[in-house]
C-alpha cells in the first residue's frame, strides 16, 4: 500500500480528497497545524473504511514538514502522493499599496518554502517506487496564482512563486515519470456546486494523478 499525504487537511476539500483516494486502497496522512483536529478527521475516515492518520506540522517550518513526511512514510508506507493545499492565512491578504517587506515573509515562508521542503522530503522516495510513471506531486491554489488581485497582495506574490516553481518541476520531474501538476481554483469552494464542491475537485485531482497528461487544471476564474 501506498500513501498520499494532504498537507493542508481540513473537513472540506481534504477530506474528499481523502475518501476519493482511499476508495482506491491509498493510505492517507492528513497534516494540518492542529494535531487534534487531523486526527479526529482521521478517525471519521477509519470510520468509513479509509486507512488515515492525522499529523500535526507547521509549512513555516521546513523542519517541521520533513520530519512530518519522515514519520507519516514510516507509519503509513511510501508517499505515492503528495498534496500541497493549505489554507493561506487572512493576514496576508493586504492591499497592494499596504504591503511592507515584512508582510511578505509569511506568505513566501507560507508558499514556497514549505513546498520547497515537501518536495524535497517526498521526491527520494518516489523515486524507489516500483514500477513506471509513479508518484504525483498536487499543488492547489487560488486564483491569485495566475491572475493577482491589488487587495490579496501576499497571496497573489507568493501563489504566483510557487506556481512557477510547480511548473519547474513539472518540466524537470517529468523526465523521471513524477507527475506535478496545479489545480487553480477561482473564488470559494463549495460545498453541493456542481463546478467547485469539494468531491468534483477531488475528482479532478485524481483525474490529474491518473491522466497524467496536464500540468495545469483552472476551475472558475472567479
């Protein structure tokens, strides 16, 4: 068995994700900043025949996310999968004008670094899995990502680092067989829409792990 880790695991688009790849016999590593909330969204799963574990770790933290991915491979087996799709924090939405330097040190710590240190924690890994054409790397991002918006200025500088260091890898990963690929989701999710409820996105996540034909999936520019 292998593992997809959800870095960024919530009760919305997390937990799809997690009952739509454990409905294909993956192992799920739910990591969120609070130990406590991803367990007990774990323990749902388990509750619907889903093997998963919550993990506490914080993406500001380079450290913090390798020993994370370290413990949820020991525990769980391979990380197949990995998912980067955390919550920005409503601080680092500013307008363009109010931003200082010292705004924007979270978001990039928020953004890039973490990703940075995912990467880095997963890609040896893959690389040993059998078979060809094994291992996904999933980014998920707002809007901001590909079009800036003037009043969510951290967001936008860093969704747009990290989507340019996605695509990087998509290039150079992409000669070893491991698909990177970015979902880019305009506006808010939600729950029940036939466009960006969290099951139809899921689906388009698998969708992008199975295919593996596209680096970049936009739903909604709104």
């Amino acid at each position: 068995m292998t593992t997809i880790a959800i870095i960024g695991a919530g009760r919305g688009l997390g937990a799809a994700v997690a009952r739509r790849f454990g409905k294909e016999g993956f192992a799920v590593a739910l990591i969120s900043r609070n130990q406590d909330r991803a367990e007990g969204l774990a323990a749902d799963l388990r509750g619907e025949g889903v093997e998963a574990k919550g993990f506490a770790a914080d993406v500001r933290d380079p450290d913090s996310i390798a020993a994370v991915l370290e413990s949820a491979t020991e525990t769980l087996g391979p990380i197949e999968v990995l998912q980067y799709s955390p919550l920005p924090q409503k601080d680092f939405m500013r307008p363009v004008l109010e931003t200082t330097p010292k705004d924007l040190v979270g978001p990039v710590e928020f953004s890039i670094y973490g990703p940075v240190a995912a990467v880095h924690a997963v890609v040896p890994g893959m690389r040993f899995l059998p078979g060809e054409n094994r291992g996904t790397i999933l980014f998920v991002n707002g809007g901001s990502a590909v079009k800036p918006g003037r009043n969510v200025t951290g967001t936008s500088v860093a969704f747009a680092g990290q989507a340019a260091y996605a695509e990087l890898l998509n290039e150079v990963l992409g000669e070893e067989g491991i698909q990177v690929s970015q979902l880019i989701i305009g506006g808010r999710i939600v729950e029940g829409d036939e466009e960006k409820g969290p099951d139809v996105l899921a689906e388009k996540l698998w969708d992008l792990h199975v295919k593996r034909d596209r680096f970049r999936v936009q739903v909604s520019s709104d």
